[in-house]
C-alpha cells in the first residue's frame, strides 16, 4: 500500500496521468530525459512539444497522455528537484547535535546549493520563470516552508527551550533568504556571486547559531 507521502504527490502531481507499468514509466522517464536535454541546450521557451516526442521515440499523442502543456514538464521536472533538494537538507541537517554541527551544515548546503545551480542549467531556467508562473510560485514556497521546518527542527534541538513559533519564523526566513540569494547570484558575474554567497553564509550564521 502506499504512504501518505507517495499519495499525495501523486494527487498534486503535473502529471495528467500515473504511469503504472515499467514500459509507461520508462517511456514518461525518456520524455523528462529529452525534456532536459532541450531546455539544457535552448532554455525552455524554444522547447517544443513535437520536439520532445520526436527525440524520445514517442508519438505526439503519448506525450500529451502525460504531460498536457509545456508547462506540466517544467514542473515536473521542478518537483523533482525538489525532492532531491528536501533530501540532501534533510540529511544535513539530521546530523546536527551541536552549534559546530549546525555551522557545518549550513555551510555544506549553501555551497551545494549554489554548485548545483551553476552546473545544471535546467534548475536555472525553471526557476528564472517562476514569477511568470503561479503554479511554480506556489511550489516555491511550499518548498521553502518545508526547508524552513526541516531547519527549525535542527535549531529546537539546540536550544529546547526556545520560543517554537519564532523559530519557525527565523527558520522560514533564511531558507528563503538562501533560494533568493543563490539565484540572485547565479545572475551575476562569477566573483561579484561568490562574494554574495560568502556574505549569505556569514548572515545566516550570526542569526541562527545559538
């Protein structure tokens, strides 16, 4: 049977269906590949639907079975990094015992965080449009409130008897002060970004260690 968690994604999923067996999943697995491909090499707004078909052996109407629009790759593609990025923090941060333990981790994720958008051009592309598309909004800030949780938690260990609400609050904060930072960094020349994200890292330090 499966988990509420595994239910719940499949109920907001942008999928218009579920692949159920291994061929359809292989096939929907293809389409997000070429999907990547192209938006890698031309961004986004010069992907095609044909194109994707095309390229992943698959016909137009097989591509549309599972994906509506162009807009329901992106944001499949954008909940996937999501996922990967809810769990590389999670790990992190479920290691924090001590103030040392939490500084590390959050220097560990921001350097991370701010590789992975510098090497993976898809990431960037997805989240460049995010405020020309509400859907992704809204999946921005679910993100982030779930980080900032994952990030509370880490910080009520070390200080149990803190008020839980202004914790969250901090908590919410910095992981939103973290994603607009990044991307505002990505934007910049390679030296002026480094030098923000250097500054982001020493800012979130000062407010959440203990």
């Amino acid at each position: 049977m499966a988990d509420a968690a595994s239910l719940a994604s499949a109920e907001t999923s942008p999928l218009r269906r579920q692949p159920s067996q291994n061929r359809s999943r292989e096939r929907v697995e293809r389409m997000l590949a070429v999907a990547t491909e192209l938006i890698a090499a031309q961004g986004s707004d010069a992907m095609r639907m044909g194109e994707v078909a095309e390229k992943a052996g698959v016909s137009i109407g097989s591509l549309y079975q599972y994906f509506p629009d162009k807009a329901a790759i992106i944001r499949t593609l954008a909940e996937r990094f999501n996922m990967q990025e809810q769990a590389c923090i999670k790990a992190e941060l479920d290691k924090v015992e001590d103030a040392a333990g939490l500084r590390a981790a959050l220097i560990c994720l921001i350097d991370t965080y701010y590789a992975l958008f510098l090497a993976e051009p898809v990431m960037r592309d997805i989240w460049s449009g995010t405020q020309a598309d509400k859907t992704l909004r809204d999946m921005d800030l679910a993100q982030t409130r779930i980080l900032g949780a994952m990030l509370a938690d880490a910080l009520a260990r070390l200080t149990p008897g803190a008020d839980r609400a202004g914790l969250d609050i901090a908590a919410f904060l910095a992981m939103h002060l973290a994603g607009s930072t990044v991307r505002l960094a990505i934007g910049m020349q390679r030296a002026e970004g480094d030098t923000l994200v250097e500054a982001l890292k020493h800012m979130m330090l000062r407010e959440l260690l203990p």
